[in-house]
C-alpha cells in the first residue's frame, strides 16, 4: 500500500490522512510538537463549503456537534446603524446551509479523535528538517535524528511551512497585511438579535465582529491596526494589555463593540495578521502542499480552515485517480490553485476595506449594500455564492474551471 507521510496535525494534515485513508492510501500524521493543541486557538468559523468537503470523509457530523450553528451574517456601520438584514446563509450557499462557529482547539481535538478512531498513526515531537527524495520515493528527517520513508509527503505545516522551503528555496515569505487578529469572549451579554448570527461592524479606526452563543456569552474577534510588523516581544504581552488598547479603538464608535470588549473575561493574546498572495510551486519530488502552507487567507475571509479542508479531500481524489503520484499532485493543484488564489485576493480586499477612510468607507458601505441586496433577491433555490457554496463529489473526478478551479 502506497505510504503518505503528512508533516502537520492541524487541520489540514489529519482531514487530508483521513481522506487519503479512504482513497486507499496509508498515511501516518507526523506532528512538530510534542503534545496536542488542545488548548491552542480562539474560535473559528467552518463554512458551507468546509462542512461540504467534511461530508465527503464522514466529519461533518463530529464537526456539527462542536461550537453552534450560525445561521446568518449582518453588517454594520460604525454608528450602529445596518447595512444590512440578517442574510440567511442558505441564500449564500443552498438550502439547508449553515456556517459551524466552533472553538479552534476543539477542531484540533476532534480531527485527532477521529484520525485515532480510524487506526491512523500520529507521532509527536517530529520537527521536520529535511527530505531527500530519489527513485519514486521520500524521507522525512526529523530534528530528533529519526527518519521516516514514504511514497508521498504532505505538508500541512502551516504558514511557515518547512516543506514549502523545501520544494523551493526561494518561495515567497508570508506578507503581512498591516492589522493583528484578537479574540475575546464576554459572558452573559445581552445584545441585539438571534443568537448565533455573525454581526460584522465596521468601525471608525477597528473592524469587530461578533456572535452570541446559545448560552449568552459573545464571543469576537477584531482586526486592530499595526502599520508596522509587530516583533515577537510585542506579540507576547498580556492579553488584557491588548484590550485595554482595543477598547480605546471603539470609544468614538456607536455599536456595541466598546461594552463587549470591556466586559470580557477570557482575552487571548493577538496574532499578525498575514497571508501568501501566490506561491510557485506547490509540488515537486512527490512532496505536496495543502492548506496554508500553499495558500494562506487572512482570517477576515472566514474561509482558512474550510479551503484547507477542501485541499485536503481534492487532493485525496486527484491521487486516488490519476496514473501516477506525480500526475495526481499535477492535477490537485490545477484544481485547486485558480480558486483558493481568488479566496486569498478577497480576504486582502477585505483588510483593505476595513481600513479605509472615510470616502474608502462610503464606498465600501454602498457596494456590500448592494452586494448583499442582489444576494437576497435571489433565494436560496438559486446559483451559491461562488466561495461558500463549493462543492466536491467524492465519487467523481476533479476538473479544474477558469473561475473557480472546480
């Protein structure tokens, strides 16, 4: 049986282990850490298109049991004031759609549960450093000395994958995109509407989003400014260092954002907000990219989890269905490549817009108005919105498109 060495348990790596897995692979889950990401993470939201690759490996369900169902999204201006109704998920992606708000470390716990569950080796405190690749086949060394063989490597390393390096020694670094991602949760707060839909404000100097769980809490996420890359001992102070900041962003502003950050109790420290535009080469010598370790989207996307997810089951098909390993990688990102370039450009458009002034602002308000009006109109029973409503066959193979990579 053909070995898969997948180098990452993330996301990525174990979605892509269970779905090669069942495309009649053996693979083996090499972690860098030492331990598990139980505990890693904020929250994060799996959309439509995610939850559809999932079904395609029988993880949707463990997945629809975590976090809560987000029904709709809303937007709004700095003052309070809508842009937007509450637009129904469905109406972006199908009937029947929804978008899982769930806690990162959660995923992370599941995703090995069921990696476990299927007989799938994980080993830990496996930090690649190299592969060398000759004859059709790969090996992994590891920073403990050890080594592992395989016929096809993975790397589901993240954005400062190791394994993107290694295919291209001059790929692209990481760009950073000007803002820092914070995450926080206010309990028991009374705030406006249904629960569980996704309210995205726009304010004056911060964009902030949040969503109310069924049990009270609000939990949200902001995109504070940072012109100049923050250095690591930045990065590193107290959470609640950063909220007294951020707070200090919504004082001029009219929506609720000022009352929720100043009542939160849990406070994770902020992450750099970066991405990678374009990346060469995502395979060569029977190594492979997926997820962001090929393509990494900003957060303000809200589709970085759910394109890695999608990788990782295109990938499973395209190898599954072609001659040759190499043929399969060649083919995987044909696919893939058109269309998660495009989710990356968005999520940039989006930082962008986010930082605008105020005539940027008024531009920006008039086209999500319209935007989102044009998307109600349609129902449900019409064509998805091209992001959220992707959808993959398991049982077919994958041929690329010129828009979508689908």
């Amino acid at each position: 049986m053909t070995r898969v060495l997948v180098i990452g348990g993330g996301i990525a790596g174990p979605v892509a282990a269970i779905a090669l897995q069942k495309a009649g692979f053996d693979p083996v889950v090499h972690e860098a850490f030492d331990r598990t990401a139980d505990q890693a993470g904020n929250f994060m939201n799996i959309a439509p298109n995610g939850l559809d690759a999932l079904a395609c490996v029988d993880l949707a369900a463990p997945v629809r049991r975590l976090g809560f169902v987000t029904p709709a999204i809303a937007f709004y201006r700095s003052d309070g004031h809508r842009l937007t109704p509450d637009i129904s998920t469905e109406v972006q992606a199908g009937p029947g759609a929804v978008i899982q708000t769930l806690r990162r470390a959660d995923l992370y716990r599941t995703l090995r549960e069921e990696v476990e569950r299927r007989g799938i080796p994980i080993q830990y405190g496996k930090r690649l450093t190299d592969v060398e690749s000759a004859d059709g086949r790969v090996r992994a060394r590891f920073e403990d000395g050890t080594h592992a063989d395989g016929d096809l490597l993975v790397g589901a390393d993240g954005i400062r994958s190791r394994v993107r390096r290694i295919i291209d020694p001059a790929a692209p670094e990481p760009r950073y995109l000007g803002t820092v991602n914070a995450f926080g949760v206010a309990p028991k707060r009374r705030v406006e509407g249904t629960p569980g839909v996704l309210r995205m404000y726009f304010g004056r100097k911060s964009f902030f989003m949040s969503a109310q769980h069924p049990d009270g809490d609000v939990w949200w996420f902001a995109n504070p400014p940072r012109p100049s890359e923050p250095d690591a001992a930045e990065m590193r102070r107290p959470g609640m260092d950063w909220r007294d900041e951020i707070v200090e962003l919504f004082r001029r502003d009219g929506m609720p954002a000022l009352d929720v950050v100043r009542a939160s109790t849990q406070f994770s420290v902020p992450s750099a907000n970066y991405d990678l535009p374009t990346v060469p080469h995502w395979h060569r010598a029977g190594m492979v990219l997926v997820g962001d370790a090929a393509h990494a989207i900003s957060p303000t996307a809200g589709q970085g989890g759910s394109v890695a997810i999608e990788d990782a089951v295109i990938l499973a098909k395209c190898v599954r269905d072609a001659p040759t390993i190499a043929a399969g990688l060649a083919r995987y990102e044909e696919v893939r490549r058109t269309r998660v370039e495009g989710i990356v450009a968005q999520g940039k458009r989006n930082v962008d817009g986010n930082l605008s002034g105020p005539l940027g602002r008024m531009v920006r308000d008039f086209f999500i108005r319209r935007a989102f009006r044009d998307i109600a109109a349609k129902g449900p029973d019409n064509t998805p919105v091209w992001m959220l409503g992707h959808h993959i066959d398991w049982d077919t193979r994958e041929v690329a498109s010129a828009r979508t990579g689908r």
